[in-house]
C-alpha cells in the first residue's frame, strides 16, 4: 500500500486555540495540533498543578520551561527541568502522572 506524506507543516502555537484542562489541582493548557494520527501538543502546566489520574498512554515529553515532577505508578519519581525529556511506550507498563509546584511549559507528541 503506498501511503502519501504527511504535508510539511509550520505551526505559530501562539496562533494554535488552547483548551482548559482541570487537574485535581490547578489547570493544563493545550494548544494541540493534529496531522494524521499525529497529536503535537504545547501545554502549561499552572503553579501547583496535580494530574486527575494516572496516564498510561505513550508519548514523548520534553520540557521547555519550569520544572515538571512525574510519578510513576510503581513510585519512582523524577524531576525535570528544561532541556530534559521523557519517553514512554504505549503498552501501559508505565503509568505515570504530572505535577509541578512552580509551573511547566511541555513539547508532546503522542
């Protein structure tokens, strides 16, 4: 099957509409962009953010800003700040969840 390329694609997030998502404290911004079965995401993380569950989904994350602390469900925990990133499979062997004291400015593609 000869599947076309995805276009290239230029993207001025500050253009990209952001949703409100509630954590079980304080709020996540995305700004999300979609090609194909692509999802880039930039999302802000407010000061005191926790996640409202437990993510197991893969993706990789890389910090742009701030200091983001994840734990995973096992209860390791790691802390990153900008320049760092992690990645996780899709195969649910590691579910983790967010959260920051200062606030996070996060690069997602899942």
């Amino acid at each position: 099957m000869n599947i076309p390329p995805l276009p290239f694609t230029v993207t001025a997030w500050n253009n990209v509409p952001a949703t409100r998502h509630p954590g079980e404290r304080g709020d996540a911004l995305w700004r999300t962009l979609t090609i194909g079965d692509l999802r880039v995401r930039v999302v802000e993380y407010s000061p005191g953010y926790l996640a409202d569950h437990w993510c197991d989904r893969g993706h990789v994350l890389y910090v742009v800003a701030g200091e983001l602390d994840t734990e995973l469900e096992d209860g390791r925990k790691f802390t990153l700040t900008p320049g760092m990133s992690y990645q996780v499979s899709d195969h649910g062997d590691a579910a983790h969840r967010s959260s920051t004291k200062l606030g996070a400015t996060l690069f997602v593609v899942d």
